[in-house]
C-alpha cells in the first residue's frame, strides 16, 4: 500500500535550463544541491521532494509523453504487511 508521496525527479540535458524556474519563479527552497543535482523543498527527510538534474540520456527537447525524464516517488508496504 503506498504510504505517501515522498517525491518526484525531472531530468534535463541541462540543470541550468531547468532551475531558476522552480526555484526563482515558483520560489521552491534548495535542501541540496551537488554537480548536476538539485533537490528541492523543506530540509527534512520525511518531507516531499523535487529532484532536478542533469541526465546522459536526456538531449534536446522533449517529444515523446514516454520519455525517461521524470520519476515518481511513492514509499509502499508489501503485501501482508
């Protein structure tokens, strides 16, 4: 059963392009941030996150709905637990 949501991540060719928007314009706090990774939100581990970051895979701009550049993030129980 999910718990809750703890998070999603968005992939980009370039974290640059990506950043002042979530953090300038929508005003989200950086908890973290490392060479070509951003986390975004409150500085606690049981709160929600907002990954942004800089992915091999990922170039140009993107025109597939199925594409590799987002995940989501949803802790869950197993069965009979």
């Amino acid at each position: 059963m999910i718990k809750q949501f703890a998070g999603a991540s968005i992939w980009s060719e370039d974290l640059n392009n990506l950043l002042p928007f979530y953090r300038d314009v929508l005003g989200l706090k950086v908890a973290m941030q490392i060479p070509g990774f951003v986390q975004l939100g409150e500085d606690r581990p049981d709160a929600p996150a907002l990954g942004l970051g800089t992915h091999s895979e990922v170039h140009g701009r993107n025109t597939s709905p199925a594409s590799n550049r987002r995940a989501v993030k949803l802790p869950w129980q197993g069965l009979g637990t």
